[in-house]
C-alpha cells in the first residue's frame, strides 16, 4: 500500500514543477496515441496488400510509417527531457532544503549525528528521489497510458483473444506485491550500510593524523573491508531479490504472447480474424511487455525512493532546539553595552546525571574583563556556549543587556558576541578569507589590525604568500598556536561588544597570550571572557571567576583570591610549579 504521508511529501517536492510535468505528460499522452495508432495502421496496410499489392502502396506506407515513427521518437525525447529534468531540479531543492535546514539546527544535533551519515543522505537519498520523480514517473505515466490506450484497440479487434493474452496480468500484479516489502527492506539494508562506510571514512579523513601516529592503519583497512562486505552482501541480497523479480514478471508477460500464437492462428484459419488483426494484436501485446515488466523497475525505484524519502525526513522533519522568539527582540550592535548577568543559571546536558551550570549567578559589567578559571569538566566551556545561545538555555537565566537572551533576535545576538572556541577551526581557504569570515568583502588593513591584535601577523608575513596563503583543510598547514591565534583574528575582526575565548590560547606561550591580552584591554568598552588554563595570563584581569562543579565557588581579583585558602591558590600554586619544571 502507498504511504500517504510519503506521497504528499512527494507531492510538495512536485509542485515548484508542476507546469513542465503536465507539458511531459502531454508529450507522453500523443506519443501514446502514436504508438496505439501505428500497429492499426498496420492492420490496415496488410488487409489493403492483401487485396491489392502494389509497390507503389508499400513505399508510400513504408514513408507513412516512418515519418510516424519520427514525430513518436521526437516528441518521446520530449517527454523524457521534461521529466528527468524535473528529477534533476527536485534534486537541487533537496540538496538545498537540507543543507538551509542543517545550518538552522543547533550544535548538539551534530554531536548525535554524523557527517558521514549525513553527507550520504544529502547525496546518495536524493539521488533515490531524483530517479523516482523522473525514471519512476516517466515509467508509470507511460505504464497507464499505454494501458488505457491499447487496451481498447484489442478488445475492438477481437475481445476473446484480448482476454486470453491479458488474463494472466493479474498474476503478474500479484507477484509485484509478494516482493515489494522484501524490496523496500534489502534497500533499507543498503542505505544504512553505505551510511556505516561514509561514516568511516568521513572519521578516518579527519583523524588520518592519528591513525598514522598509532600505526593503525592496518586495523583501519580491516574496519573498512569489514563494513565494505556488509555493503556488498547487502547489495548482492537486493540485487537477488530483483534478479528473482523481474525474470518472473516477464516471463509471465510473454505467456500472453503464446496464449495469442495459439489461438491466434486458430482464429486466422476460421476466418474470425484476418492476417492483419493477428499482426495488430501481436504488436499490442509486444507493445503492453516493455511497460509492465519496467514496472517491476518502477517498483523497485519507488521503494528506494521511499526508503529515501523516509531518511530526508528524519532530518527535514527536526524542529531547531533554539530558534527566535515569537516575539524576539532586535538589537542594534551599535548600542549594545556588553553587560552579561546571570540568575540561577542551570543546564545539564542530555542523558547525564550532574548539571554542567548549577544555579549560576553573577554579573559582568560592560567594558569588564572577566577570566575563568576551574579544573576540566567544572563547566567554563558550557558558560561560554550558553552565552551565545548555542545551548538550549531555558528563559530568564540569562541577560544581555538586562534583556533576556532566549528573546533576543539569534542573528543580533550573535553578531554582538565573537567567540573563539576551543577547536581553533579553521575552513580549506586562505588566511585571509579565513580572517574576514565575517564580512568576505574585506579592507585589508582591518584584516592586518585584527591579526596584528591577535599577534599573528609577522608570521603571516614570513609565508611565500602571505595573507593568500591557503591553510589547508582544517587549517593543517599551520601550528596549533598559529591556527588559534588565526581563529582570534577572525574575532577580533567582526570588533563586537562582547568577545569570549574559550581556552583558545592554549598552544600559545605565557608571553604571547599576556601581549595579546593586553592589547584587548586597549579596546575600550569591549567585554571579555577569558576561559583559560593559563593563569600567568590573567593575573591583570578586572575579575577572576573560579569555577567547580559547574559553580562559582571564588571570585575577586589575582591577589585577593590568592590570599585566600580555595581552589584558585591550589590551581596557581600547581601551575608555578609546571612552570618551575618546565
């Protein structure tokens, strides 16, 4: 049975398009027409030589057919041209509808679901619907024109020998059912394991570094043959499935043809038919094989395209976690202050037991400089994150501005924010487009500040090409501490009221991260957030926040907290000693 909800899917998939499909139809009804019409002609054309052979009559019905045959082939191209081409362009809606949406989803959904699975549902899936809405529709359109059409032209020359060629087509129906859930589930397999091998090496690309530091490359060739023969068995059990089908379907197809033989030249002798009715509905019957064993293709596209279908839709189909307001507020960055303020501030993240914040509250003032500063796992990272909203952060927790950040416009909030992460990404173009990520119609001289700010600049300088550099994906071609200091130059580049660095100085040395810090302290009304493991560098900071268990359990100035017995002195007195050792 026809899913409802799939079809209606695929219904609003159609209707951009709708106009060129009723033109392929259309190409596809007269071309039916034709083909119905030609095997009458040639009726006609036996009956006449019959009686009257002349080679006269032959050329001028051998030219008649011809030139019919041309205008079928003509407007035949047409038809398919119309409708493939529409299976090309819901391709492109597709490929665009996912990705619009993926950007739309907030970070955590990608921490649950792969690249590599989903990479494979926005190529290989939409591949599925692309030849469902043009070879699937093509073939089904042509399958009921051509019955509706030839159909009566049998019955009008002989009803009997019509029923006898088609009386097993039930039969043939009934075998289509019996397969297509078998069909519809070796395809599932398919998919799922192609996902399984995208997602294999999608991991192994990004982490080949690794793989190659821990000699692991021969467990990795193992992993991929291991789930390159589950693919193989899958596609060898689909293939057999349709390999059983699809001979069984037409060999029930051409019983029609020698139920006709049979009693045909029966008929022929009694003088019921003439010569040329036999011939017709030889051809009719040849002309019905083609469309109803490409039915048993039809199927089988209709069940990949179903599967497919189904799997677009698991992604289409999730609502963003973090969306606007209803109501949202717009902000000019312009008068943003910068001030953050929390109140019982709480987010635990999903299928864990502890909070990562647990009833937060603080404020910083506009203009402040605020380091953070606690053991791995005390909740910094998640501070960070929730600030911008790429957390789901329930409302009232968390202002900006004395405004409430969940009713802020996502677009304004986030352009009066810059954040650097702890992932210092960086995308497969040059420094310089990496740098003016924000605005790519960039000044260069704003570019040079920004990277000048982030103490980056010599060494940019010093590449053979400077600032078109190319970084190589995920910024390889540079150091750790050149890919963090690029990051904080993309920051600093977007100059937004508040700037948060979420460890993003760790490859850094203790100089360098103290010069940068006290070039953003020059940046007057600037608010920063500095989360850092290095406490050399935030010894000059407005306020330190000591962070444990997802709470603030110190707060104050270097000298204050250090006076104090708490974490922040053991933490300060653990990292003299690294230094000492170092």
């Amino acid at each position: 049975m026809v899913n409802t909800s799939r079809l209606k899917k695929l219904i609003s998939y159609l209707k951009p398009h709708l106009d060129k499909l009723y033109w392929g139809i259309s190409a596809l009804f007269v071309v039916n027409i034709i083909g119905v019409y030609i095997p009458w002609l040639i009726r006609d054309i036996f009956d006449d030589l019959q009686d009257n052979f002349a080679i006269e009559k032959v050329i001028g019905y051998v030219i008649l057919l011809f030139v019919l045959a041309c205008i079928m082939w003509a407007i035949r191209m047409l038809s398919r041209v119309l409708i493939f081409g529409i299976g090309r362009q819901v391709e492109f809606d597709l490929k665009q509808i996912i990705f619009e949406h993926l950007l739309k989803l907030e970070p955590a959904y990608f921490s649950v679901n792969s690249s590599g699975d989903l990479i494979n549902r926005a190529t290989s899936d939409v591949d599925n619907i692309r030849r469902l809405v043009g070879f699937a529709i093509l073939s089904l359109i042509n399958t009921i024109f051509a019955y509706a059409f030839t159909l009566p032209a049998m019955l009008l020359i002989n009803v009997n020998l019509s029923l006898m060629a088609l009386v097993i087509y039930p039969l043939m129906l009934f075998t289509v059912q019996l397969f297509s859930d078998k069909l519809r589930l070796d395809q599932l397999e398919v998919q799922e394991k192609l996902s399984e091998i995208s997602e294999l090496i999608q991991e192994d690309m990004s982490g080949i570094s690794l793989i190659k530091i821990y000699g692991q490359e021969d467990n990795e060739r193992k992993a991929f043959a291991k789930k390159n023969n589950n693919l193989l068995k899958a596609n060898l059990k689909l293939a057999q499935t349709r390999n059983l089908l699809f001979p069984i379907i037409q060999g029930i197809a051409n019983i029609s043809l020698l139920i006709l033989l049979w009693f045909g030249t029966s008929d022929i002798e009694k003088n019921l038919i003439t010569v040329g009715d036999f011939i017709a509905l030889i051809i009719y019957v040849e002309r019905l094989v083609f469309p109803t064993a490409l039915l048993g293709f039809t199927i089988t596209t209709y069940q990949r395209g179903e599967v497919s279908l189904d799997r677009i839709s698991a992604i289409t189909n999730v609502e963003p976690k973090i969306k606007n307001h209803p109501n949202s507020v717009n902000l000019s960055r312009e008068k943003i202050r910068g001030e953050i303020k929390a109140v019982n501030l709480n987010y635990r993240y999903p299928n864990t037991k502890n909070p990562a914040l647990n009833n937060l509250n603080f404020t910083i003032e506009a203009g402040e400089l605020v380091a953070i500063v606690g053991l791995i796992g005390s909740g910094k990272s998640t501070l960070a994150n929730a600030i911008p909203r790429l957390l789901d952060i329930e409302a009232g927790q968390l202002f900006l501005d004395g405004i409430d950040i969940t009713t802020i416009n996502l677009t304004d909030l986030r352009s009066s924010i810059a954040y650097v992460p702890q992932d210092s990404f960086l995308f497969s173009t040059t420094i310089k487009n990496n740098i003016a990520y924000s605005n790519p119609v960039a000044d260069m001289l704003e570019i040079e500040y920004a990277a000048k700010q982030a103490q980056i600049h010599p060494e940019i300088m010093i590449f053979p090409q400077q600032y078109d550099t190319l970084v190589g994906e995920r910024g390889i071609s540079l150091s750790g501490g050149q890919r963090q200091r690029s990051s904080l130059a993309r920051a600093l580049y977007v100059d937004a009221p508040v700037l948060i660095l979420d460890d993003a100085l760790s490859s850094v040395d203790n100089k360098t991260a103290t010069q940068i810090l006290e070039n953003l302290q020059q940046e007057k009304g600037k608010t920063i957030i500095f989360i850092t493991h290095q406490l050399s560098a935030v010894q000059n900071a407005d306020r330190i926040f000591v962070m444990e268990d997802g709470k603030i359990v110190q707060s104050g100035k270097h000298d204050e907290l250090f006076n104090q017995e708490g974490l922040y002195k053991s933490l300060w007195q653990k990292h003299q000693l690294e230094e000492i050792l170092s």
